[in-house]
C-alpha cells in the first residue's frame, strides 16, 4: 500500500519550469559555494514542510542558484534527484541479485525488486517528463489551468506508484526465509533513500499542485 504523505501549502507557485540536464546533474562544487543565500533560503523553507527534511535540504541545495525563486524548479529538481536514486537503487540489486550469494526466497525477491524499481525509474522518467511539459508550455505563455492540473496530477500518480514499487520491493524480504535481518539490512541500505527522495518529491509536488488549484 502507498505511504500517505501529507504536507502543508509553503508559498505561491511560479510555473516556470526547467527539466533539463542542468537539474539532472549534480552542480561542481564551486557552483555550489556561489550560491546566494537567499535561493538556500528558500529551498530550506520548502524542505523544512517534507517529510525528511535534512535530506531533502542535503539533496536540493546545491541547485539553489538554478531553482531560485521558483518551487516549480525546485520540483523539478527534487524529480530528477529522485530519478538518479531510483537508477542507482536499481543497480545496486541488480548487482545483489547477481552475486549469487543470496538464499533462494531471497535471490528471488531481488529478481522482482529489480523488475519493480525499473517499473519505478520508469515512472519517474514520466514524472520529469510531465512537469517539464508544465515549464515548456508556461514559458511560451501557453499553459491553461486544466492542463496544468492534469499535468501536475499525473506526476503525483506516477510518483505516488514509483513509491508503492519501492515499499514493495522491500516487503519481499522480511522473514528468515529470504536471508534474515543481514539481507534486510542490506536491501534497506540500497532501496530507503529512494523511498525518501521520493517521499520528499511527492510533499512538493503537493504542495505546488495545491497552490496551483482553483479557490
């Protein structure tokens, strides 16, 4: 069953949006050091309403200077960090399930999460592919209230359901006959981060599609 995230409305939305490679990639560390603190300022208040706000303030404030002002490019961001944490998640129990050390409740347990968190990075794709279709079209002038919402519902429906792959792949590995607390253990440290980026990035896509909906 997919986590119920609530979260509170932060602050009025601008729907400039930019999904580019830009967001995609981690800045060098002398972009970061150049960020004002202004833009700092401003993501740590949005992160400050999301479920885990350390890591969403750890995760998103690099890109500070390319969010600026704009919690639609913060969304973006926090999308496209969730996405390379779903890919990494992927890889690190494709390399699990292929060691061949694993029981074999366990071996094929990691076989379906593998399968569930490539559905995951999937959704996630989608997700950034939807809310970057938000930025095109405000930046043109072009964007109207129910393609926006429609825009902004998907992105929550496919994040909410790259959330429910994750939970459902560490399910799999509860119970002595899928290797233990060890083998737990060792899923949890590759498939919880994803599950909390993703957590974060649905508390602001929240937050943003409420503020972007009629009175």
């Amino acid at each position: 069953m997919a986590r119920t995230v609530g979260c509170p409305l932060l602050s009025a939305v601008l729907l400039s949006c930019w999904c580019g490679l830009a967001l995609a990639a981690r800045p060098a560390p002398s972009a970061a050091a150049g960020v004002g603190g202004g833009n700092v300022s401003f993501v740590k208040a949005w992160c400050a309403g999301t479920e885990y706000p350390a890591l969403c303030d750890a995760t998103l404030s690099p890109y500070a200077a390319a969010v600026g002002d704009s919690p639609a490019r913060l969304a973006c961001a926090a999308l496209n960090v969730t996405l390379a944490g779903a890919r990494n998640a992927t890889a690190a129990m494709r390399g699990m399930a292929a060691a061949g050390r694993l029981p074999p409740v366990a071996a094929e347990a990691a076989g379906d999460c593998v399968s569930m968190l490539g559905d995951a990075v999937g959704m996630l794709r989608q997700s950034v592919e939807a809310m970057a279709q938000v930025g095109a079209e405000a930046e043109q002038g072009h964007s109207q209230e129910r393609t926006v919402r429609f825009q902004m519902d998907s992105v929550r429906t496919w994040a909410s359901a790259a959330l429910t792959d994750g939970d459902m792949c560490m399910e799999g590995f509860r119970g002595e006959a899928a290797g233990g607390g060890g083998v737990r253990e060792a899923v949890r440290g590759h498939v919880a981060g994803l599950l909390h980026l993703t957590a974060n990035a649905l508390c602001i896509v929240g937050a943003m599609a409420n503020q972007t909906a009629p009175p």
